[in-house]
C-alpha cells in the first residue's frame, strides 16, 4: 500500500486538528499513529505546524487506543496527543487527547457481494467491523437482507458503535452469538476476524474492501485452537510462573493480576507479578526460572504470536484452565479473554 494510496483510503479529518488545536490552544503537540498509518506522520507534522503548535510525531508501536502515549507527551511537554486509527476507549485522559478514527473511504460493495456465496447455508447473520468501516454497516446489512439474510448488530454499550469490535473486545458479537449462524466481518487483514471467531466459537467469513475479496478463516481458527491447547498442556506442567502486569494506560490490570497470582499459589504453583510495557520475547524470555507466563496486559499478544515465545504465554481464561476452575471445553465457549 504506497503513500498516495494510504492518502486517498483514509480520511484524517486534516480540518479538525486545525480547530482543535486552536480551540485547546496547544503548543506542542504528540502524533501518535498506528503501524498502517505511519508514513502520513510528515504530512500531518506539517499540518500541525502551521496550525501554530510544535508537532513530535511518536515513532513507538501503537496497538490500540488502550496503547496512549499519556507518559511520553507528559516527559515531553505536550499539552495535546493527536491519537490516530482508534476510537477513544480511556474514560480518562491525563494529557488533553483528540481521536481521529481515520475511517475508510472505500466502498465495500464489491467485497460484500464476493462474501454471499461463502454464507450460502447462512440464514441469520452477525454483522461486525473496526471503526474504519462502521459507516458501511448501514449498507452492508441491506445488501445482505436483499440476498434474504437476517442479520443482526450487536451493541453491548461496552464500545463507542454498534457492530464494532476493537482487538480485545468483542462485547458486540457476543451478545449475539447465540442467536445467529455466522459472522461477516467487514475489514481487512485477519487480526480482529480471528478474535471474533475465537471469541464466539462461530464459523467466520470476512469481506476485505481494500483487496476486494471474501474468505473463510476456519482452518486459522482451527490451527489457533491446536496450539492453544497445547499451551495450556504444557503449562500445566510448569512450577513457577510469571503474571505480567501491563504498563500502557489500557491495559493495567492489577487486580486481575493480583488475583491470578493468589489462585496459581493456591493450587501448588510459584507465582510472581512482573511488571512490563511491551511483551516481547526479548524482554521476558530470559527468566531462566520461569517456566510459563500469565498475559494480563492485552490478550492477543498469547493468541496471535505463540511460536514467538518459548514458554507458554497464557491468558488469563486459559491460567483457570491450568488450575482447573474452567475446562477447555467451556473456555472455548465462552471466549479465551
């Protein structure tokens, strides 16, 4: 995906960070953009510049709105943090923040038509996307209920828009999980398609507007489940633990933290709290002593990238699974986060 493309795919309100910088009087300014969207850092750099604030683009990863870049604009001295790609997910900003979601300006007709032979045997449909697309859900449930689908949108309240699912919730498809036969994901990419399935134990087809094409992910979801298990296996096995505590503004949870710990000691196992921004094999991989980890911090770190890490990297549904306070077979009902 080159540089003008990315331009002409994405909407990045350039009219709107003028304004909310004037209206926030800022001066200096973090842009902090996700791995898709980071050539455009120059361009808005600039924008930002003439709007009268001194810009500073961060070049750190960014997963998420969970994954704000609160203590570097504080060690920096800015006094606003253009956040791109994310909806807002934070109750509470220490630094002044502004979303630009980046929606998509594609037309996701064609994906969608390319997706209804793959639910051919599907009566009731679930409806999900990110926050690029939820524009199109409108448009995407008439031309399935003209093909003679029922679909359904969930909207648990949990997210800022019905029908979306961000990497670590999937509120909205749970909720109506049980009432359909599938799901149709509108994006691109299998990141959050694969939480969906993983999430809902529902077979799932995506409609990817940016290549025009449909496809099942059921043997990647299959290929997940194997190597989940096998984690879970294995770390039975383990004696000492290691409970990673998140240290981005989204994903510090302690007190689940905490109370993993407790249940590992109590069923005869070491357990220590280790506290870590960015969950690399790198970084934790050499606690010789530790023989599997906990993830409290984001789930998907432990289900998209097993083979990176030389130990088992649980969440914290799949630690209960070691203990015996859930069975693999309710886990996958009820989601592995």
């Amino acid at each position: 995906m080159g540089w003008c493309s990315i331009l002409k795919m994405f909407d990045f309100e350039e009219e709107r960070v003028k304004q909310e910088i004037a209206k926030l009087g800022a001066k200096r300014v973090l842009i902090q953009l996700p791995e898709g969207l980071k050539s455009e850092g120059p361009r808005l750099a600039k924008i930002v510049e003439k709007a009268g604030a001194l810009p500073i683009i961060s070049a750190d990863p960014c997963y998420g709105a969970c994954d704000l870049a609160t203590a570097e604009a504080e060690s920096l001295g800015a006094d606003l943090i253009i956040h791109y790609g994310h909806a807002k997910l934070l109750k509470y900003e220490k630094v002044p923040t502004v979303y630009i979601e980046a929606r998509a300006t594609l037309s996701v007709t064609e994906a969608l038509e390319k997706a209804l032979p793959l639910m051919d045997g599907w009566r009731k449909i679930g409806l999900a996307t990110t926050v690029q697309h939820v524009q199109t859900i409108d448009e995407a449930k008439e031309i399935l209920i003209r093909a003679g689908k029922t679909v359904m949108i969930g909207d648990s309240g949990r997210l800022n828009y019905p029908g979306q699912v961000i990497g670590c919730d999937y509120s909205n498809v749970k909720s109506i999980a049980n009432d359909v036969e599938g799901f149709l994901f509108i994006g691109g990419g299998r990141f959050h398609a694969l939480g969906l399935a993983l999430s809902t134990s529902k077979p799932t087809v995506v409609a990817d507007p940016y290549e025009k094409r449909a496809y099942s992910i059921g043997e990647e979801t299959e290929k997940i489940l194997k190597q989940r298990w096998a984690s879970i296996q294995e770390a039975q096995k383990a004696k000492t633990f290691a409970v990673l505590v998140g240290l981005k503004p989204g994903q510090i949870r302690l007190e689940e933290a905490l109370n993993i710990r407790e249940k590992l000691e109590k069923s005869g196992k070491d357990a220590y709290l280790f506290a870590v921004r960015e969950v690399t094999p790198e970084k934790i991989m050499n606690f010789l002593t530790v023989d599997a980890y906990v993830n409290t911090a984001c789930p998907r770190i432990s289900l998209d990238a097993p083979s990176k890490f030389s130990k088992p990297m649980l969440t914290l549904n799949e630690a209960l699974v070691v203990i015996g306070e859930l069975s693999w077979k309710e886990i996958c009902k009820r989601g592995f986060f």
